[in-house]
C-alpha cells in the first residue's frame, strides 16, 4: 500500500488515505489515525479489507462515527480505535466516548491513541479489563 502521500489542495494539507482511497484533510487527529492504520495493515497483517475508516455507528439513536473499527473474517466487529491528536492526551473521558461507540457496536476490544500513548482494553461481560499488549 502507498501510505503517507501528501500534498496541498486548496491551500490546505491533505493526505492520501489508502483504504478510503481518497484524499483526506491532514489534521493532527487524521495523521494519528493514519499511523495507526500503517501499524494494523504493515505491522499487525490485519487485512485492509477487513478495516472501516469513519465507520458510522447509532449510539441512543445518534449517527456517530468510530475512527476506525476492525472486523473477523466472518464480518464480525472485534475492535474500534478511538484516534485523538497527539496534543490530546488519552484520558477517562476518552475511554468514556469509546464505550459509547462500544454500546452501538459490541466489540471485543477498545484501542485508545494519540500516536504516543496506545491503551488496550478487552471488554467481557461488561468488564473492561485493560491489557499490556495490542491483542490482534
């Protein structure tokens, strides 16, 4: 995949997102979710297909958009990644609005990251139990 290619449109940073194919705006949050979508697809082999990127999700009946959710081969969700800035730093609200996310999708994990920090969770039974390793 061609990751990281950026260029100025309108006066404006924008960088090519290689699993929505198109150019996106290069915001501070875009460039962490950009990072982390290298790290699933080139690091972690989690196949591209298998990943949506702003992928619309109701929470109590309003339209929300999880950064990045990542599904099994049966098309399951098993994961949502919640992007923050770097200037952002990862806190409890931050996990709150996953959990939100989590109420409308049922996943396996939660991811948190600013692209500095990355906490992991794994949630059973309504248990959030946090992890020392990324679990896919």
């Amino acid at each position: 995949m061609d990751w990281f290619k950026t260029q100025i449109l309108n006066d404006k940073p924008v960088v090519f997102d290689p699993l929505r194919r198109q150019w996106v705006s290069l915001t501070p949050e875009e460039q962490v979710r950009q990072k982390m979508l290298y790290y699933l697809v080139e690091t972690r082999k989690v196949a591209a297909g298998l990943i949506a990127v702003e992928y619309s999700i109701k929470v109590n009946n309003l339209p929300k958009r999880a950064d990045i959710v990542v599904f099994n081969k049966l098309g399951e969700p098993q994961m949502i990644v919640e992007c923050k800035a770097e200037t952002v730093p990862i806190t409890e609200k931050v996990l709150d609005q996953a959990i939100r996310y989590y109420s409308g999708l049922k996943v396996k994990y939660l991811t948190l990251t600013n692209g500095k920090t990355m906490f992991c969770y794994k949630v059973e039974e309504g248990r959030i139990e946090a992890l020392t390793e990324f679990p896919l």
